[in-house]
C-alpha cells in the first residue's frame, strides 16, 4: 500500500503564496520591497512556482546538455577543466611552475605567448593528450600556432589528441588595437587551414569576457560577443567556406561576475543561444558538444582588501560550475595588483578542485535544471540577448556598430552607471564602499586615467576607479 505524505497538506497556489506574502508585509507596497530589475530591465520577483513553469518549454531539451559524456567508465558525469595560466617568456622557469600545477590539480594549463617561446623547454615534461591547452597571443596568433604545430610534430603527437584552443577574438582585439576588417579575416583563414586537422582544438573564441571586463551589462556582454560571430562567420562564408567549418572550431569565451544567480543563469543562456544560431547555419550538434570556457572575473576584483577577492572568485567559480562551463580558469586572486604570487596562484587552482571534490559539484550533471527561478532568468536573458542582436543586425551588424562607436559608447555609458551606483552608494561592493579594511594602503590614490572615445579603456579600470571610492572626488 502506497502512502502519500502530502495528502495532509493541500496545494497552494502562487496567488495564494502572494496573498501571504502581502499579508505579512503589513502594509509595505510589494513591488517595492521585494521586487527588483537588473541593469538589463529584467525583473526578479521574490517567489516562483509551478505555474512559472508554463514559459519553460523551450528549455527541455537543454537540461542535463552540459557536456559530453566521457569515455571512461567511473568517471563523475560533470566534467570541468581546472585552468592554470602562465607567462611563457620565460621559458625554464614557467616550465617548472607548469609541472608543479599539473601535480596539484590543474588538468589545463593557459599559456600566454609572444610566438618566439621554445615549446621544447616551455612544455618539457607535460603530456599534451592528457590535458587541455589553451593558446594566448600577445601579438600574432598565427605565429603561436604555427610554434605549437610544429611542437607537436616533433613530439610526434597525434593531432587528433590535442584538445584546448586558441583564445582569439579578432574583432574584439579591434576594440583596443587599430585594425580592419579584411586583415582579421585573412588570420581566420590562415587559423583554419592550420587547424583543420586539429578536430577537438578550437581556433575562434566567442568572446564576451572583453565586455565583462570593461563594464558591460549580462545582455550586453552576449549579445555583442554573438554579434561579432555572425560577422565573422558571415565573412568566411564569403571567402567560401561552409558555416560548420567555422561553428565547429569555435567556443564561448565567458568572464562570470558576482551576481551569483543571474551569472549562471548568463552562461546557460549563452550556450542556449549559440545552439540557436548555429541551427540557423543549418548546422546539427548537440548543445553538450558546444564548449564553453569560464575565466572568473576580472571586473570584480579589487586592490584594496584583496583577500575578498578569493570570497567572490569562490561564488564565482561555483556560478561557472553550475551554469555549465568546460573548462575553469580560477584568476589569482592579487592578479589586479600585478604578477600574483605562488600562494595566490594555489588558491585559485585549489577553488575549482575544492568545489569537485568536497562540495561534490561533479556529482549530478545539472543540478539547477528545472529550477522555475533560474530558467525564467534564463528566458529573459535569452529574449533581452536576442533583441539586442536584431538591433546590432538592423544597424549593419557588430563591424558597422564599431566603426560607429556604438558598442564603445554603449559600454561606457553602462560602465559609467555602475561606477555612479558605486560611488552614491546605490550598489554595495563589500571591501569598497561597505566594509572598507581601514588598514589598506592607497597605493594608487590621485591616479589619473583617460579614456579614448574609439576603444574600450583596459579592464583594470576597474581597480583605478575601486580606488577613488574610498575618498568621493
């Protein structure tokens, strides 16, 4: 005989969930006390129940699709990377730093290079097919890639198990160094036909941690990053290739901020989105095929009482995890104050493998699928994304918008509102503007920075500004 324990407890539903509600505020306005809107006009009410399920049905097919599911038995069925990065201009002695994170946790490392590094002595010792390597150039990303193929040859490595990607974005590089558009169509081309044997190393990043680090809202930070894509496969379309050429070697490039909710809700909604688009080019992959590399981030973090740093890259790294990333680069949490030290460096690698194995993340493969408040989060985020890339389309697409500073100005307006909240005391930043460690030196207190109309200022605007917060101008 069954029992059913909740027949002694009948249903509610939300009108009568409200009706309490406003009955124990005694008089206060609902709307007022308990609602609220995120800079992107999204509104977050205070309860969500069944009946919030009904505008969920586009999202069905995208619960548990978060990766692919290993090849080897026993492992969790939550697979992340834990990301280390290193400055390859120093070659030896990267190398051994590079070791001592391998034997500590990290299983990918992020390298960034100039394109004149000996990968012989910088990747002495490292077993390339098992990890991921993630590729960065300073300056020119054929030339590093053209360095790590022929590295790979002498190693006589199969391409076929070399698994990461080359962390490049020509369109948002043109948002801080002068470039055109032609000449960051003829790299792709290049990248393409080095990388075409290479089947899991991506070779184009959706980027959106640009605009993330330099101010930009959730909608903002996707909707431009998409944007670009759109142009970028637009464009070697034109030069002849297909769609899934491009789609195939591409991943989302994501910077996740303190908004612990709405950040993952942000990271599932990207990965929804480009699953959309790609369907559009008549491509078919599964959305678990789709990669998606998290970076903590660097907006959030501040000079000034830095250890709070490592509280926010926790939630941080627990929004990446569980909205859905692949691959988790944890930053150093002094990296805002110059090179991070070895202690730094440990603590952001021990976040990701804390979270897998004591808090157990990996064990369920999604665990906020179904969840009525995320996934509506995740509706509205999908929604607000997509008008804003009917308007960058109605305007002539992301490289029109660029040459017209549209992207700029709209960046460093909502980047200028988030600084004003800030400094009025509209938005509390722990460590800034509400518990302030007394005892923190201002090391750049009175500094002064300008800000050029065509580009997006660099992302450690961010700490300058943190920094005059302390003492209103």
């Amino acid at each position: 005989m069954e029992i059913n324990l909740f027949e002694d407890f009948p249903g509610k539903s939300k009108e009568d969930w409200i009706n309490q509600i406003i009955k124990d505020l005694k008089g206060k306005d609902f709307e007022k006390t308990l609602t609220s809107v995120t800079e992107d006009g999204i509104k977050i009410n205070p309860i969500y129940t069944k009946e919030d399920n009904a505008s969920l049905e586009a999202l069905k097919y995208y619960r548990n699709r978060v990766n692919m599911e290993s090849s080897i038995p026993g492992l969790s069925p939550r697979i992340w990377s834990n990301v280390s990065s290193f400055d390859g201009c120093n070659e030896k002695a990267t190398n051994q730093e590079v070791l001592e994170a391998l034997v500590n946790g990290a299983d990918a490392l992020m390298l960034q290079l100039s394109g004149e590094e000996d990968f012989d002595v910088l990747l002495q010792g490292v077993k390339p097919q098992y990890i991921q390597i993630f590729l960065c150039s300073k300056e020119d990303p054929v030339k590093v890639f053209r360095q790590f193929i022929q590295w790979v040859g002498r190693n006589n490595l199969e391409k076929e198990s070399i698994h990461g990607g080359l962390i490049w974005e020509g369109f948002a590089v043109a948002l801080t160094k002068k470039k055109n558009k032609e000449e960051i169509i003829e790299i792709a081309k290049t990248l393409l036909h080095l990388g075409e044997e290479f089947v899991w190393f991506k070779l184009f990043s959706i980027d959106s941690a640009v605009y993330h680090n330099s101010g930009a809202s959730p909608v903002q930070e996707l909707a431009f990053g998409l944007s670009a894509w759109i142009d970028l496969i637009d464009a070697m379309v034109g030069e002849g290739f297909y769609p899934l050429e491009i789609i195939q070697k591409s991943m989302f490039n994501l910077a996740v901020g303190s908004d612990y909710f709405l950040e993952m809700a942000k990271i599932k909604a990207a990965r929804i989105l480009m699953h959309k688009l790609i369907q559009l080019y008549q491509v078919d992959l599964p959305a678990e095929n789709l990669f998606v590399f998290v970076q903590t981030s660097f907006w959030t973090k501040t000079l000034l009482d830095a250890d709070t740093n490592m509280l926010r890259n926790t939630t941080e790294a627990m929004a990446g995890i569980l909205g859905g990333a692949n691959a988790l680069y944890v930053l150093p949490h002094e990296i805002i104050a110059g090179n991070p030290g070895s202690l730094s460096r440990r603590m952001a690698r021990n976040i990701s493998n804390i979270l897998k194995e004591e808090s157990y993340l990996d064990r369920i493969l999604d665990p906020v699928s179904g969840s009525y408040f995320i996934e509506n989060m995740v509706i509205s985020i999908f929604e607000k994304v997509k008008e804003a890339l009917e308007r960058i389309e109605d305007r002539g697409g992301w490289w029109i918008c660029y040459e017209e500073n549209i992207i700029q100005y709209e960046i460093k307006e909502k980047r200028r509102k988030k600084m004003n909240d800030l400094l009025e005391g509209e938005k509390t930043k722990v460590g800034i503007n509400k518990y302030v460690n007394a005892k923190e030196d201002l090391p750049l207190n009175g500094f002064v920075f300008e800000e050029k109309e065509w580009e997006l200022s660099p992302c450690f605007e961010s700490m300058l500004v943190e920094n005059s917060l302390i003492q209103k101008p």
